[in-house]
C-alpha cells in the first residue's frame, strides 16, 4: 500500500515496528500452487499476493488507491480448457503420412491428377492408354484379379463400394458379403460404363486403387506421357476431411479425452468448432537451446481435431491456429478470478472478503477447476455467491 509523501516524513508511531513487521512476514508467506495451477496463473497474467495471511483477521478496506478492486464471487458454469497451438490440415494417415497412389498397369500415362485434385470414390484416378484407373474407398490394396467365385476381404470391399455408389440396391448385393457373384458382376459392369472401361463384369489388378477417400493430391510423382510400371507411385494424397493436430504436452495427456470439445481460431480470426477424435499413443521429444546455450527438452502426444464445420476453413492448408480444448466442467461453482487467491504460511489458499461494513476477513478456500482462458477457479469454504473479495491490480 502506498503513503502520501506527507505522511512518509512524519515520526513514526509507536506501532510502526511492529507493523513493518506484519508486513515483511506477509511478503515470505506466499505458498506455491500446483503445476498445472502456476500454468493457469501465469496464463492469467496475475500474481497472488499474500493479503492477511492469518485467518479471522479484520481490517478496514484500503483507501482509494491503494491498488486494488472488489469483484463479485460468481455462481454459475465453469469449464477447465486446454489452450494450445495447433495445425490446420487434411487427415492422412494415422501417423500423418500422406497416402501413396501406387499403379499396377503397363503402359503410358495419358492423364494424372495434378496437386490439389480432389477424387470421389467411383471417379477416374488417373489414366493408362485407354484404361481408366479408378478410385474405391477402403483399407485393403488391391493385390489379384476378382471375378465370379472369388471371396475374401477385398471382395467384401468392393461389394461395399457398389451398393454406396448406387450401382446395386442392399437388397440385391449385399455389401457385406465376401462373396464375388452375379450381382457383384452385374453391378461392376455398371460402374465400368459409367467412366468408360470396358464392361467385362471382372475387376483386373490395376483397374481400381482402394484407398481411404476421397482423396485430396498433394504431389504428382508420374509424368504425362511418362511409362507407367507395376509398382510404380503415381501420385501422393490425403483424404479430404479437415483436421487439426496439436501437439499436446505429455503431462496433460491424460487430462485431454477422446470427444472433448474444442474451439479453435483460424488465422483470420474466425472461431469454428471441433472435439477430439483420436489422441496419438507415440510422444515425441523435441529440444531447444536458449541464449545462454542451456538446452531444454519437451514430450509430445498428437492429438487430432476434426471441425465440425470443415467449410469454414476453405482451403487453408498447414495454417497456424489456436486451439481452445474444454477438458472438464462443473454446472454450478462458486467462482473467482485466479488474482484473488492468497498463499498461507502453511499451505493451502484464502480470499480476502470485504462485508457490508467494509471489514475485511480472510477466508481459507478449496481450490477446484481453472479456467486458465479466462483467470477464473473454482473454490469451496465459507464463500456465498454475491460475497466481495479483494482483488489486487496488476
């Protein structure tokens, strides 16, 4: 609290050892939070301040500008987040690989995807002389010729692409059949007219590449004209979903979950959503040297976002966001900034009250969850909603 210059020159009272006292043991009375709450305070940008360390006592309210405010204590919702940056892109693999289109035809390219193509499931991937390749959506490569009597897992696959596609009713085909028969033969051959292949009912290696799509391309690797080869990698793809990657703290693992919502700020600002979809079981460890040659190292975990409204992204690709995760919530709580929380001698914290009267009295309290986005917690003890606490300016 500051003096008036006035007053600072005047003899000192005959109590001002004894209060020059307090105050030097209420500046080594500060007490230190828990890790993930020195994060929050720090986030906050506030410093708690050990006011009246010693529970009950009771004092008048500082003067006016003494540098401090009252505030409210809140009743209400409060949610726990986890605030990092992110990267905005299209989901590939789960280790963030792009997907590789590979070919199984001989000849000569007569037309390939360019970087930025999308491809739907059904359409034309790329051309070999008069052979359209196309693309089917599913996990398992092609690897054999498929025709009337084969079964197996691929079969079931393109049983499966045949019905979504629209070439044959469930009542006709079943997509889960790992039977190739008549109905998948009739079925193929109507997808064959449809982009221009031969209708020959049969499923040759290399006229299909199954793929997770629809596919998004990154890189061209076959040139036009150039001799297409069996094995040979005709482009570099993605799939087409927007997701966002954060590479999470491992010693917040296990506070992010899979379906945690997530609010995540574009680099124009606009605010979309998005919740957890996968979290990465392998950490990976990153070190930095600072100016002074010490080098630091920190653990990983990815975590994946997808939006729930991809539109709003437009085409951005590996764009720098902010990512807000709400990790846990509480209905009704009783809140308070995290500035006004004070570090007792012996552990744990209090909040300076202020009744009616202007009487201050320091209340010991619980601490609960923090809202690091906003400064707020969570605190229990013999607080109402509506009681003032003191709050120091920063």
């Amino acid at each position: 609290m500051s003096v008036p210059e006035s007053e600072a020159e005047a003899p000192e009272a005959p109590h001002a050892s004894a209060a020059s006292g307090r105050a030097k043991r209420r500046r080594f009375r500060r007490a230190r939070l828990p890790v993930g709450a020195v994060v929050v305070l720090a986030a906050a940008g506030g410093a708690i301040v050990a006011v009246h360390p010693f529970g009950g006592g009771h004092e008048k309210p500082p003067p006016a500008g003494a540098g401090g405010s009252l505030v409210a204590v809140r009743q209400g919702p409060l949610s726990a987040q986890v605030s990092q940056s992110g990267t905005l892109s299209y989901a590939a693999r789960d280790d963030g690989t792009p997907y590789s289109v590979v070919n199984h035809v001989q000849g000569i390219y007569t037309w390939v995807p360019s970087a930025g193509d999308e491809v739907k499931c059904g359409r034309i991937l790329y051309w070999v002389g008069d052979t359209p390749v196309v693309l089917l959506c599913g996990t398992r490569p092609a690897y054999r010729n498929l025709s009337v009597g084969d079964s197996g897992r691929d079969v079931r696959e393109l049983n499966t692409n045949l019905v979504k596609l629209g070439y044959a009713k469930k009542s006709q085909l079943d997509p889960d059949s790992r039977y190739f028969g008549s109905a998948t033969a009739d079925a193929l051959q109507k997808l064959q007219d449809d982009v221009g292949a031969d209708e020959t009912g049969e499923l040759r290696l290399g006229d299909a590449v199954f793929l997770p799509g629809p596919l998004r391309i990154t890189k061209a690797r076959a040139t036009l004209g150039g001799r297409a080869a069996p094995g040979a990698p005709v482009a570099e793809a993605t799939s087409s979903d927007r997701q966002v990657t954060v590479d999470l703290d491992a010693s917040q693992q296990t506070d992010v979950k899979v379906g945690d919502k997530a609010q995540i700020t574009l680099p124009d600002n606009t605010v979309t959503t998005g919740k957890v979809t996968r979290i990465g079981t392998v950490a990976k460890s990153s070190s930095s040297s600072s100016s002074d040659d010490q080098s630091s190292s920190n653990t990983t975990i990815p975590v994946y976002i997808t939006l729930a409204h991809p539109k709003v992204a437009g085409d951005l690709d590996q764009a720098p966001v902010q990512v807000q995760i709400t990790t846990d919530g509480v209905k009704q709580a009783l809140i308070v900034p995290v500035t006004a929380l004070i570090g007792q001698a012996g552990g744990g914290y209090a909040v300076e009250r202020v009744d009616a009267r202007g009487v201050h009295q320091t209340v010991p309290v619980t601490l609960g969850l923090f809202d690091n986005a906003e400064g707020l917690v969570q605190v229990s003890g013999s607080l109402a909603a509506g009681d003032r606490v003191v709050v120091p300016s920063t």
